[in-house]
C-alpha cells in the first residue's frame, strides 16, 4: 500500500518532479536560435528548491536560479551579437548540454491556413508557385525554423510539441511558406542567423489567439469564455466520454465493409454536390456512396481509369468490394480524385462502385462538376467512358460524435493557450501573423479585437511594443460576398493607427479571386521583411509600404484623396484608374472616375452632387490599379465607418 501511494504521488506531481531530472521546453534543446544581444530567458523544471545554473560557450560567466515549489526555474541568459554555432550548459542536479545554438534574430510566426500553407503547398489543386525550384535552393543552414504541434487549451499550458529543423531541402517543403519566404529575406539582407517559431492553426479566428483575460475585458466573448471555463473544470470526465466516442470512430472509419451491414438505410441522391444542400443539412461523418455500373464487354479484363471530382473531405473507394484507392492523410478535401481500377477487379456486365466519403467538419460529399466524374478506359479519354453524375444511392454509416471537450480551435483563447502562451517569455525581435479570413463577417469587432490580440501578446510578453506585421487578406469570392471581405480589410488597416510599431503586407495585387490560398507566398513574404528591414532593421534606403489612405477634402463635387507611402508618385496599372466610389448624401454609394493629381487621387461621379464619403476596392474580389512608383499596391480602403 505505501508503495502504491508513493507511485499515485509521482504520478500527480508536476513534470519538475519525476526522478528529479531537468526537464526543458520542446524549444529550448539543440539548434534553437537565441535572440541576439540581450537577456535571453531560459527555462526548466527540476527538483523545488535546487540551484539551476545556466551558460553559454560565448562567455565564463553563468547565470543561476532556484526551482520553485512548483520545480519550475527561469534565468535570463545574456547573449552576444549573432554568431555560432555556441554551446548551452544547464546544470542542477544533473548537467544538460545543448548543441549548435545559434545567435541571431527570432520571430514569431503566426495565424490561419495562409501562414500554415508549406512551401511545398496542398496538392495541385492549391500549389505554392516555383516550389519544387525553392525547395531545391533552400540551402540555408543559418535559417532554424520550428513548427508548434497544433493543439487545443483550456487553460494556459506550459509546454508545446515540436523541433527545431535547419533549413535544407529535406526540411522545409512541409514548413510555413510565407513563414520561410520572410526569414530567407531577412537573411539575405542581414547576413545573420534567423530563427523562425511557427505556430499556426488553418480556418481560425484572432479570438482563440486571445488570452481569456483580455477578452474578457472586450465584454464579447464572455459567454464563450465561460463555457471554456466548464470545460476546464469538468476536464477529465469529459475527455474520457470522449476518448470512447473517438475509438467508437477510429473503429467506423477501419471498417472496410460495413456498406453491406443490414441496418443501413440507403436512399438516393444527386451527385455531385454537398450534401448538406441534399437532404443532410447537418451532417458530419461516414456516408456510404453507391452505384451499379454496367461495364461493357470489350472493357473486361483491361486497366480503368476512375475520376471522382474533389471529395469534402477524405473517401475510400472500392469496386466489387476491393479498395482501390484512398485519401485518408493530408490536406485533400480541394483535391480531384484520379483512381485507377485494375484490371483483375473489371468485369462484362454488373459491376459496383462504392465510395466511403469521410466529412470531418463543415460540407461534405463529392461536390465537384458532373463533367468530373467518370469511368473510362486507361488507354482512353473521360468522354468515351460512362458519365457518373447523377442518381447514387447513399446511407449515413456514422455519425461523427461531437466532443463533450468542444477541441474546436475556433473558441475563444484556446490557441493563445496552448500554442502560444507556452512560448512566452522566449526572447523574440518581434511577430508576423497572416489571418482574417475566418473574422470576415465582423470588421466592426475586428477593429477591436485584432488591435487587443497584439497589446495582449506584447503585455504577456514584457518586452514593450515589438514589432508586429500582418498580411492584408487578399480579394476572394468568399461565396458571393460582396462588402464584407473589404470591410475586414479596412479594419486591418485601421490597425496600423490603433496599434503602434506595425505593418501592414498588402496583397491586392497577388490574390486568386478563386482561391483563398494564392500560390505567391514569396512576394507575400518578401512585402511583410520590407517592413522588417525598415522599420526594425533601419534599412531605409528602400520602398516598404504601397499607398496607404490617409484622408480626403471636398471640393465642390469632387473629392482629392490623399495618401502615405507614395514613394516614386502614385502610378495605375491598367488603361486606367479603376474601383473608386463615391458616397452621395443619402448614403449610397456610386461608381466614379478616378484621376491622380501628383501625389493624390482626384475622383468624381456624375450622380453624386454632394460627395460624403469616398472608398476604393471596397469588394471582395477587386484586386485594384492604384500602385506607387516602386510597383507596390496601394490598400482598399473605405472613408465610412465600418459596421
């Protein structure tokens, strides 16, 4: 009995405990970079009480400190200017030596699925430009990049998972592209080490990147919040209703033949298409897709080619009861299906055809073209073959339970906690964040929340207000939405006053109006190092900024529009300026012509006499003509409050 004790007692203890050993963050280990020239923080867990002393081969002296009650020590470690690679010791009860530091610049990198997207991109169906030559060239052994385990908190934790890796070309392919494209910049122009931390999480919103206290003082959240705060509380309970509920799915999502089970209800549908807009409003989970192909005889015996259309999200298909292919891993919910049936499996006459679609979250089904979907043979084109659009039968296999825990990343502070607070008090230059598509809807809030999402990151911090630069998202359809894309662009604009010492990448110009993960990443990250290389780095000898509104006088009926960052003059792409509105006195707004006068922008409308209000761009998939001198794109914008 006391031995079963003393194991219950180790097993509750904090991780400083266990044997006594020093235990440290996952990026606090071998090949980190350090940020140079100041008091780094280095941090453990070790026994409570014991002295811990820490150094660097660049110097005798070491610093010490003593393990709390809790086991945890920090010590702020002084670092030389860039150079390596270095040596760090720890030393308390027993001795820890970490390899190959570096010492140079180190930056935050940070947002939804545009920062997550890797260098070596999603498919065909969502490539990065040029990636199999950037991957090749990615020769850069100065350049640590490390990539934060996506993860879901309730409350601040203290500890993330990942690695550093050296840039090569073995490593960066599966690392953040805008991520890479930013330090590779800073790179070249410093000639430092440069160590990127990336901690993204795709389809996310700045709340969940928020701690709970300062959202709780925005007041509109606290609902939210306070359901987190259950969560908290009632954690264990809840995570073992769910880890039954997830082998309960692990065990549908193996089973290879359950289309055949008796209990199944098979009704019918028109594929392609999401089958939420099909009689399943609400659905997430396994569907069984079925239908009978009379194969003719000539194609017996032969290779068949089976393409399926993109398939939301992930499918097993089999024929005559074998599987013939599948995309169970990965980022392929965009991609378009390419089988190929062998010919062991095609036979004259009934053949049958069924495909397992998994959805995981949001639409699902095989929701592509009908022209997409079709069966042919693979010496062929799809226009001989048979034609799969159509009637399918269908049956609901499984429902996908929903988590008692909700590990949704979208609630709010659940990412700061998990993949950023662990990282704090690491010594950083400064933060790049690409995100706003999952706020469009909410530009009025975004005007508040984005400003205190970077207050909140620098207070936590304490290292005043370090450089913060953000991407503008680029024009997108964002199923039809006319305004309201724009509206968060101009909050994130608005940012640039409402938060100090940062910047903004515009991307007007390098968008894909039918893709919302444009495939120019280089140019995103190069635009977001201008501002680096400027505004941190004082290099002023160049561009960083395309115009940015900064105002506008009436004239009679017209408007002059002025603006920063006209480096060279103001410049239009195209036979002619483009996107200008004008606001008539009742509120509505008209098309304008637009005219640049020097270093402003006059612009008129016949159909408003007595202009209140101007705006540029202000739709979702307009990609503008105004540029400075230096080729850079001047951001949309609006004069009228947002709402």
């Amino acid at each position: 009995m006391t031995k079963l004790f003393a194991l219950l007692g180790l097993a509750l203890a904090p991780a400083g405990y266990a044997a006594a050993q020093v235990k440290l963050p996952a990026f606090i280990t071998d090949s980190m970079v350090l940020q140079q020239a100041t008091n780094a923080p280095i941090w453990g867990w070790s026994t409570p009480g014991q002295t811990v002393s820490v150094s660097g081969s660049w110097s005798s002296k070491a610093v010490t400190g003593v393990a709390g009650k809790d086991g945890k020590w920090m010590v702020k470690l002084p670092t030389p200017k860039a150079g390596g690679p270095y040596e760090v010791t720890i030393k308390a009860n027993e001795t820890k030596t970490l390899h190959g530091i570096l010492i140079g610049e180190v930056w935050i990198c940070s947002g939804q699925s545009n920062m997550e997207m890797p260098v070596q991109g999603w498919g065909a169906g969502t490539p990065i430009q040029n990636s199999a030559t950037e991957i090749a060239d990615a020769n850069y052994p100065s350049i640590r990049m490390f990539t934060v385990d996506k993860a879901v908190g309730f409350a601040p934790q203290e500890d993330v998972k990942g690695s550093w890796a050296t840039c090569a070309p073995t490593t960066v392919g599966s690392f953040s592209a805008t991520a890479y494209f930013f330090g590779r910049q800073l790179y070249q122009q410093l000639h430092v080490p440069i160590g990127l931390i990336h901690t993204s999480w795709g389809g996310t919103i700045a709340e969940a990147w928020t701690s709970a206290p300062a959202l709780r003082g925005m007041q509109d959240f606290n609902k939210d919040l306070d359901r987190v705060d259950s969560i908290r509380h009632h954690l264990k309970a809840m995570q073992l209703q769910d880890s039954i509920h997830a082998a309960g799915w692990q065990r549908a999502l193996a089973d290879r033949s359950d289309y055949n089970a008796p209990s199944l209800q098979w009704a019918t549908m028109q594929v392609p298409g999401y089958w939420e807009s099909l009689g399943q409003p609400s659905l997430d989970g396994i569907v069984w897709f079925k239908r009978t192909v009379d194969i003719p005889a000539t194609w017996a015996g032969k290779d068949l080619k089976l393409d399926l259309g993109p398939i939301d999200d992930r499918d097993i298909t089999y024929f005559n009861g074998q599987p013939i292919d599948s995309t169970m891993q990965g980022f392929t919910w965009m991609a378009e299906r390419h089988y190929r049936i062998p010919a062991s499996l095609v036979k004259a006459g009934s053949n049958t055809l069924v495909v397992k679609v998994i959805d995981d979250g949001g639409n699902g089904g095989m929701y592509g073209k009908p022209s997409q979907l079709a069966l042919y043979p693979a010496d062929q084109q799809p226009g001989a073959g048979i034609a799969l659009g159509g009637t399918w039968q269908y049956a609901v296999a499984k429902v996908k339970p929903q988590p008692a825990v909700g590990n949704s990343p979208n609630q709010p502070s659940v990412l700061y906690n998990a993949m950023i607070a662990p990282l704090v008090p690491y010594a950083i230059k400064g933060a790049i964040w690409y995100q706003g598509e999952a706020n469009v809807g909410r530009a009025a809030q975004y005007t508040r929340l984005f400003p205190l999402m970077i207050k909140d990151w620098r207070n936590h911090w304490q290292e005043g207000n370090f450089p913060f630069y953000f991407v503008q998202i680029a024009p997108f359809g964002y199923g039809g939405d006319s305004t309201q894309a724009a509206a968060l662009r101009d909050a994130q604009r608005r940012t640039l006053k409402l938060a100090p010492n940062t910047g903004m990448a515009v991307t007007m110009d390098i968008g894909e109006t039918g893709n919302i993960h444009p495939a120019d990443k280089q140019d995103v990250g190069k635009r977001l190092a201008l501002w680096a290389l400027n505004k941190t780095y004082r290099k002023t000898d160049g561009v960083y900024s395309g115009p940015l509104y900064s105002g506008f006088e009436v004239k009679g009926n017209e408007v002059v529009v002025s603006f920063t960052n006209t480096d060279g003059g103001l410049s239009v792409v195209g036979d002619k300026l483009k996107d200008f509105e004008l606001q008539d006195a009742d509120g509505s707004w008209k098309p304008a012509q637009a005219s640049i006068s020097g270093e402003q922008v006059t612009v008129t409308s016949p159909d408003v006499k007595a202009p209140k209000g101007v705006r540029y761009a202000f739709y979702a998939t307009a990609q503008g003509t105004l540029f400075n001198g230096k080729g850079l794109p001047a951001s949309s914008f609006t004069s009228e409050a947002l709402k």
